[in-house]
C-alpha cells in the first residue's frame, strides 16, 4: 500500500489511546490505589488542623481549618501526579517496557509522555474534587467557590506530570525517587503556603518560596476558594503554565533518548 495511502489517527486519538490505558490499568485497583493519596490530606487534616485549631484560631484573617481545607486539594493532585509520573513511569520505562510496545503502534513518543501528563493532571483533578467534595461535607471548605479547586487541581497535577517526568529522565535506578519525595516535595508541602502563609516566612526565605511550583497551585486555589481576587493569581496561573510547558518539553526529549537507542 503506498504511502500516501495509510491514514494515521488524529492527535487526539492518539492522546485519548494513552490516556485509555493508562485509566484502564489504575482503574483494575482502584481502592488500593486511590485510597492513600485521597486519605492523605483527611489524615493531616484532622491530625494538624484539629489539634492546632484549638490553639489557632485564624490564619490570615481566615479561620484556620478554612485556611488548611483550601490548600489541601492542590497538595493532594501534586502528591499523586508526581507518584504517577516518576514510579509508574520507571516501571512502565525500565521493568514492564510497556513503552517499547506503545510505540510499535501509531503513536509517537511526544503521544506518550503528552498523554502521560494529561492522565497525571487527570488524577490532579480527581483528586482535588474528592478531597473538596469531603472538606465541604465537613463544613470546612466554602462553597461553591472551592470547586475552582478541581480545574487547578488538573493544572497542578499536569505540572507535576510534567517535573516528575523531568525527574524520572536522570534516574538511574528507582530508590532514587526517595531524594525527590524526601528533599523536595515534602519541604515544598509545608513551606508553599500550605500550614502557614508565605508571608509569615523569614524575609531571606521567602524568594525560595515564590521558587517552588506548589506556591503559586496554593494561592491560586485558596484565592479562588475565598474571593480573594488579584493581579497576583493571574502570574501564578501563568507561573503554572510556562512550567508545565518548559518541564514537559525537557523531560519528553530526554526520555525519548531513552527509548530510542
């Protein structure tokens, strides 16, 4: 058959094809692998926020579970995005080679790790929807206007898709993904502004703290959430953006080095 003859899949099949399977595959364990990263953010919640409410009892001018129930969505879509796109990833890459199979189709490896990302800010917004959806039931999350969290929760987890996939291009072997979690996401948890405003942070800190992504997922969310409206929301939006575009561009060509030897 000549050539000129084949008619490849749209774009968006193409993406929709990774996207599928990938849902597919999370879906067959869907308790044991929804359960922790949904938990997560009601653990902390009632641990921190219960315990130190009684002791604090506005932060910022907000009350302070109010303050914690508005951060704690984005927290979550980053958590999840990034376990998707650094360990399934590797064992996808490294283990399974399910990828050497996937390109075989007519899917290229920008198709791939695009889908990969767009599944990972799937998740992000899942997972905002789920935790708004529980903190609302509690009283604690104003509403409806907290549900401007789940389209910010599919931006978070698209960006952090796109830096865990950065991430997983330099590693070598899978433990390393400990230096990631340990040294940066769980720092970026308590100091994005997700316990206490940025603001409240030491003077020379708070430029590092403008640094990390998960600061401008939580201004943005908790600013929707409470009507706080302001130029600023519009930069991190963009700030989540041009990350996400910058790390996905970076991380898809080292990949691809990596499939194609």
């Amino acid at each position: 058959m000549p050539a000129s003859d084949i008619h490849y899949p749209s774009l968006r099949w193409r993406l929709f094809a990774v996207w599928y399977r990938h849902m597919r595959v999370y879906t067959r364990n869907l308790i044991s692998n929804g359960l922790p990263p949904f938990l997560d953010p009601l653990i902390f919640l009632a641990g921190i926020g219960l315990g130190l409410g009684k002791y604090i009892t506005s932060m910022d001018g907000t009350p302070y579970l109010v303050f914690l129930a508005t951060g704690l969505p984005v927290t979550s879509a980053m958590f999840t995005s990034a376990y998707e796109c650094t360990f399934s990833t590797y064992i996808r890459l490294e283990y399974q080679k399910a990828y050497d199979g996937m390109v075989a189709a007519p899917v290229t490896i920008t198709d791939l790790f695009v889908g990969e990302i767009l599944w990972a800010g799937t998740k992000g917004l899942f997972f905002s929807t789920c935790v708004v959806l529980v903190m609302a039931s509690f009283r604690v999350a104003p509403m409806p206007t907290s549900l401007l969290a789940m389209p910010i929760g599919f931006l978070t987890g698209t960006m952090f898709g796109a830096l865990s996939l950065l991430v997983t291009s330099f590693v070598k072997n899978i433990n390393h993904f400990n230096f990631y979690f340990t040294g940066l996401l769980s720092p970026m948890f308590f100091f994005s502004g997700t316990v206490f405003p940025v603001d409240s942070l030491p003077r020379a800190i708070r430029p590092v703290a403008e640094l990390m992504p998960l600061t401008h997922s939580i201004r943005l969310a908790r600013g929707l959430a409470l009507g706080q409206l302001s130029p600023v929301l519009a930069a991190d939006l963009a700030f989540l953006v041009i990350v996400t575009f910058v790390a996905g561009h970076a991380a898809i060509r080292r990949l691809r080095r990596r499939i194609v030897v």
